[in-house]
C-alpha cells in the first residue's frame, strides 16, 4: 500500500496514541428517557492531528462555493449486542451459525431509530441543505451543501492546508451540535481530505501475451500465473468439479476509477483460458455511486475483476464505483454495496493510516451489515507494518474488527499439481518499505472471536489469513491503461480470498442452506478447534518489518493460506446443535414462533401452516424458533411448500433439470417434483435459481397451476398495474376470484389515485406465504 501523503498521512507517534487511546467510539445518546439536551462539541480527534498541532502550512479559506459531502452518523443501539450477535452467527458451535437478520430485522435490534434520521433531517432542511439522502438501514443521513453552509451550521472554519505534493482541506476546530440534535448525531464523515485512500497493489514485469502459453506451461510454472495455477495450488479443482464456481453469487468491488473495457477483459479471458464478467455477459454491473470516479484504471479494476472472475467462474460482479478516494465517498459505497439485496461478498482492495474519524465513520457500516449476513475483505497493505510517518503503525479498514483482513505470502515452488509451499511475501525494507501488510490496531480492542495460538495483546489484530501476493510469484492481469502485466500486492490477496468463498457458499447451501455471512469468528474457531480437513497452510517463514511469521496466527500472514476444498469440507460438514422447537414460559397459548405472537399478522395462517409441516422456523438459540414472516421467501422454498401442502409424492423422474440444483441439495426432490408437475420451470441458462426471491404474480401464477384451477378473469382487470397485457394477468386474476389475493390502496411510490393496485413485482413475504397457502389449501 503506497501512501504518497507518507509525512501527513498518520498522527505523530507518542501523542497520537494518547488521543487514540482516550478516545473510544462515539456511541451517542438515546432520545427515550435522555436528559434535557444540550449543545455539544465533537471530540477533537475529527480534526486532523496534523493540523491540531500546526504541522502543516496553512494555504487558506477552502473555497466558499464548493460542494462538500458529509455523513451525518447516527447512533446505533446496541453495540454490545450487536458484536455477540456477530460472533454468535460465525460460530460453527452455535445453534444460531449462519443465521442471519435481515434489513428490517437488523433496523428493529440494532441499528440506529429513525426518529434520529427524521430529527437530522428536519435540522438540516430547516438550515438550507435541500439535498439530503438516507439509507435503508438508517445508519447516516448523507447531506451535500457549500463550504460556507456547512462551516455555518457546524461552528467551524473549513480550511485548505499544505500537505507534502497535494492540498487537503479540513476543519479548524471540532464542530458545535445544537441541542436539538445533539444526542442523534454520533459522529460526522467526510469533513476533511487528508487521508487520501490508495490500493494495495505491486506491479511486476511487463510480460508478452504471445509468450503467455509457453510461461504458463513451462516445466516449473513460472509466473505469471494463470487462474488455472492458483485453482491447483489452493486445492479448488473439486469445488470446481462438482460445479460450485459461485453461480448463485453476486460479489461487490469498491473502488474509485474507471473498470476495463469489455475487450480488454475479453482479451484476458483468451490468455488465461478463464471465465470473465463483463457487461456484454451480464455478469458485471457497473454501479455508480455519487455519479463515480473518473481515474483511470491503473489496473486495480482490472485486477479485481479478473482474480474474482478466474476463482468464480460463475459468478456476478457488481462494482461499486465511488467518486473519489476519500472517506465520505468511499464509506457510501461500502454502504450501497452491504445495503444491496444481491450483494453477500464484498472485497476492497484500498486502505490508508488508522484514525478515530474514519473508524468512527466506516466500523457502524461494517458491522451493521455485516449481521445481515455481508463479508467484507479486505487487503491487509502492500507496506508491512508501516502505514504512514511510523512503523509500526495500522492501516484501516484492514485494522477493522468487522472485515475479514487478507495478508500477502509468496510461492516457495513450482505449482506441480497442488501446494507449492509458501512464506510470508518477501519483505523489502525500502522507502516506503514493500511487504505483507499487519499488526495491531491503536484503537480496536481485541474481538472476542480472536483467540488461538499465537493471539496476544489487548488490541485486534490483523491480517487474519493470506494468499499469494508478492508480484515476484504474481498473476496475470490486464487493464485499459497498463496492458497486461504481471502483478501482486494484498489486492490480489482480497479478491482470491472473495471468488473462493463465493464457491465455498455455493457448496455450503446445498448442504445447510445457509452461507458464510461475518467470516472471522469461523475461521478462528477453525483454528481452535481440530478440523477433519486441516484448512490452512501455516506460514511459518518471513517478516513485515517488525513482526515476523510464526506457528498460529501471526501478525503477517494471519493463520496462513487456505485450502479451499477443506475449508468447504469442514464448514458444510458442521452439524449445529439440535434445538427443540418448544415455546418458552413466556410465549403467549399456542405461540409458536417468538416472532409471531397472537397479535401479529398471519398468526393463525403461520400456525395452521406448521401444524401442517408445511413450514418450519428458525433458531433463536434457547430452544425457541423465529419464523422471520417479513423475510422474503425463495424459489426453493415455495417449491418445497407447494409439494407438502399438495401432498405429492417425491417424484425426481428425469432429474436433475437445473445445474444449479444437484442431488445434493437439500431441497432437490422438492424442486424436483414441481417441475414434474408443471407448475415450475427455470432460465434459458439451464439454471433454477433456488434463491432467488418469489415475487407475488409469480406466486399467483404457481398457485393457479398447483391447484388446477381453470383460468377466470370475470370482472378483470380488478388491479391498475396488472392490465390484461401483463405477464400475470390470467393468474393473478384467477387467484382473485378465489378470494386468496388482494391488492393494496392507491397512494404510494407511482401509484396514482384512484385505483386498486397488486405489485404483482413486490417479492411475498413468509407471512404472506403461509397466509395465501392456508387460503388455498386449508378448511
């Protein structure tokens, strides 16, 4: 990780850590029962230390007219529950492992109460900032105004300052909270630019395409090295094999310059013979974020995409293309990414200097996506222990407790069909120095799910595994602006690291239905705990600067490289805790789900469906189930549903249909005996999709058929967004005239009045789900 800004980038060393240190994370007050409010002064750590002790030049006043972008943070409830529900769900010896919240439970149990988010924005409006944006997890209210409004607002001077090749601008002094919103802001992002965000990558030789065939199968497999490589020196052939290469993934890339042309990843694809996304196949979606960058690629795109793509071959991409390369645009980004439905992997290849301003910004977005059940990588730094004026010193987000922090190793041998052996990437103590990047955060005290040989200190620790990212044993890559080169650094470690456990899921679901959500907490316990199949390659040799590889986990290269095939084994092959489904004292008579008490919708529906064993729950952990009826439900699950209310007969004749639903998988002879009966099919790509999300005019469109009702459009059309042109219409009206369905008032988003509206588009509901097959089914 090349920090050009080396002098400026980081606090000083002694004094710094104090602050640091003094410092903990701005949790913020709650609005119920609080105390009258009073105006209040951020802590002073959101001023540059750099400028708190006049180190840099003043220039001058930033320019009045210029538009900023802030994030105003908003408290979360509970971290402290927050950080046990993380380590619970990644804990292969839970009852609760893989269980995961979704959005609107996460907003419920932890994230911050929107009475916050309306407060800011009432504020905000009230003082003349008109372009305001929220999030669908409330975490911040993004606001875009003038220097000289915000500088207003807050009490503060916003001025340009002279760091070493570049100006940066920053507050003069911590800003002023009015009382009014005092206790709903714990923090604010983005409110200066010293700190300016670099990948972590290392260019190597240049190397000639027409000589690519002859290196990649030479006798000792020399670099660069072709996907192919890294598949047989990390053991993913029989992921591969059995046809998980990551086709029901969708893994996210932040970043901030322009992706590689679709011929130049084309082009890539015919030198390596590996699979690639580009927009032409539909497996890379470029997602901009603020209006996105214009740099370049100065080939981290490029190699992002391509290691993705050569380690999950079926993958979707979506790159998250921020505007810049500084901590509003970015945390935005890292947001839109662990925000976004599709999205579960999310590898970033970028980092900077620790700091509480961006800690206190970035860790809330982490970790509240994160229970949703996300996993960001990220790049560990190309520059050992040193990250900016001090050595050793942590790079961020890499230091995070909420992210899954990847170092870089080096291949000791030729790769002649499998582990080549490795050792810490080779440490060059130059100016900045170049190596595995790791050690300890000033700031983050150590997790709870951090412990093993080798863990010490009271602070997190990083990285927490590796792959091959020293350019001497690098990877082939190519890009718009640099061509094709051979090339490493921790941003090729990252990406390995996300395409691999986009397999890794794929092969996990079909055995418990479930993926790696916050990836830490199970590797540890990997660790701890004797495995069937050793997962890790422990790297014993090498250092960083100042700390150096050894048995365990070790501040350079974590707990070493992986083998993919044995991680599958061992995370698929773990068997939670059975947990009988009794209700607790405390439930209402006849409750069965500690979600869905008498009050709630669907009640009735929900229990005639279970007591049917049509349905069944979710752990809560002590012995009580959830049924999440606000959850979506899949592809798969209806399947299943429809055959056990049917009472079909398992009928698998002719299977299977779908490559995306071997033998293996759980729900296979459900999926199975639908098609059979016709009222499934799958994609043109010979795929199912078991989970993807049933909308409801396909849900009304499967019901018809399960139940042979005969098509009846009498009065039709009753909906003003299903006309009889639609897809649906035949079944959506039949199911309306067997009273199972209903529509919603006119009034909302593009719904003009009057009119009966279906949303026939919306994704169902498990709540709705039970009540419209206890409709169709029941007395």
């Amino acid at each position: 990780m090349h920090i050009r800004n080396r002098k400026l980038a980081c606090v000083a060393a002694a004094g710094a850590l104090a602050l640091l240190l003094a410092v903990p994370f701005v949790a913020g007050a709650g609005r119920a029962g609080a105390a009258p409010a009073l105006p209040r002064t951020l802590a002073r750590e959101i001023v540059p230390q750099s400028v708190q002790t006049g180190a840099v030049p003043l220039v001058g006043a930033h320019r009045a007219t210029d538009r900023l972008q802030l994030l105003f943070m908003l408290p979360l409830r509970d971290w402290a529950g927050l950080n046990a529900f993380l380590a619970d769900t990644g804990n292969p010896q839970s009852a609760n492992y893989g269980h995961y919240l979704t959005q609107d439970e996460a907003n419920a149990r932890f994230n911050p109460d929107p009475a916050h988010e309306a407060s800011v924005l009432a504020w905000l409006r009230a003082n003349g900032v008109a372009d305001v944006e929220t999030t669908p997890n409330h975490l911040y209210v993004l606001a875009r105004a003038t220097t000289t409004t915000f500088a207003q607002l807050l009490n503060i001077q916003i001025n340009d300052y002279q760091a070493t090749g570049r100006t940066f601008y920053a507050p003069d002094r911590a800003p002023t909270l009015p009382a009014a919103v005092s206790a709903d802001i714990s923090w604010i992002g983005g409110l200066d630019t010293e700190v300016q965000y670099h990948t972590n990558l290392r260019k190597g030789p240049a190397v000639s395409r027409a000589s690519l065939a002859a290196r990649h199968n030479s006798p000792t497999n020399n670099p660069p090295y072709a996907p192919s490589d890294f598949a047989t020196a990390y053991d993913l052939n029989p992921l591969w094999t059995n046809g998980d290469t990551g086709g029901n993934a969708t893994v996210a890339i932040t970043l901030w310059s322009v992706a590689p042309s679709d011929t130049t990843l084309n082009g890539w694809s015919t030198d390596t013979a590996a699979p690639v996304a580009t927009r032409a196949n539909g497996r890379l979606t470029i997602v901009p974020v603020d209006g996105g960058g214009t740099d370049s690629d100065d080939t981290e795109a490029g190699l992002d995409i391509e290691a993705i793509s050569g380690m999950a071959p079926a993958a979707h991409i979506k790159y998250f293309d921020a505007f810049g390369p500084y901590n509003s645009y970015l945390s935005h980004a890292l947001n839109q990414a662990g925000t976004d439905p599709a999205v579960k992997l999310i590898s970033n290849s970028w980092g900077g200097p620790e700091s509480a301003s961006a800690r206190n910004t970035i860790d809330p977005i982490l970790a509240a996506n994160e229970a949703t059940g996300h996993n960001y990588f990220f790049s560990s730094g190309d520059n050992g222990s040193w990250a900016g004026n001090n050595d050793p010193y942590p790079a961020y987000p890499t230091s995070s407790a909420y992210v899954t922090s990847v170092g870089g190793t080096a291949f000791n041998g030729a790769i002649n069909g499998g582990w080549p052996g490795e050792q810490a990437w080779l440490y060059t103590a130059s100016n900045p120095p170049e190596g595995s990047g790791g050690g300890f955060s000033l700031i983050s005290p150590r997790p709870s799910w951090q412990t093993g040989l080798g863990t010490t200190g009271t602070k997190r620790g990083y990285p927490d595994v590796a792959a091959v990212g020293d350019p001497n044993t690098g990877f082939y890559s190519c890009s718009d602006f640099n061509g094709c080169i051979q090339i490493g650094g921790t941003s090729l470690s990252s990406p390995l690291w996300a395409g691999w456990t986009a397999d890794v899921n794929q092969y996990m679901l079909a055995r418990l239905g479930t993926t790696l959500g916050f990836l830490p907490p199970t590797l540890y316990n990997l660790a701890n705990t004797a495995q069937t199949f050793p997962p890790y390659h422990d790297i014993t040799i090498g250092t960083n600067g100042r700390y150096v590889a050894a048995a365990g986990w070790d501040p350079v290269t974590g707990w070493g490289s992986i083998d993919v095939w044995n991680l599958a084994q061992d995370v698929a092959g773990v068997i939670p805790p059975t947990v009988t489904p009794a209700p607790t004292a405390t439930f209402a008579p006849g409750q069965i789900f500690s979600d869905v008490p008498p009050a709630a919708p669907f009640y009735a529906q929900i229990n005639w469906c279970y007591s049917h064993g049509i349905i069944s729950g979710y752990s809560n952990g002590d012995g009580t189930l959830r049924y999440q009826p606000n959850s979506s439900a899949t592809r798969a699950q209806v399947s299943k549903m429809i055959v056990v209310a049917s009472g079909w007969a398992i009928d698998t004749t002719g299977g299977p249909h779908f490559s995306d639903v071997p033998t293996s998988n759980p729900l296979y002879n459900f999926i199975e005996t639908a098609y059979n009966h016709s009222i499934i099919s799958g994609y043109g790509d010979g795929t199912f999709r078991p989970n993807n999300n049933v909308t409801r005019g396909q849900f009304a469109k499967i019901i018809v058929s399960a139940r042979g009702w005969a098509i009846d459009t009498t009065g039709g059309p009753h909906f003003a967004d299903v006309p009889a042109s639609n897809g649906f219409y035949t079944f959506v009206e039949t199911a309306y005239n067997h009273t199972i369905i209903s529509g919603y008032a006119c009034g909302g988003a593009g719904e003009p009045c009057p009119g009966t509206y279906f949303r026939a588009y919306n994704s169902i509901t498990r709540g709705q789900l039970a009540k419209l097959i206890n409709l169709s089914y029941g007395p």
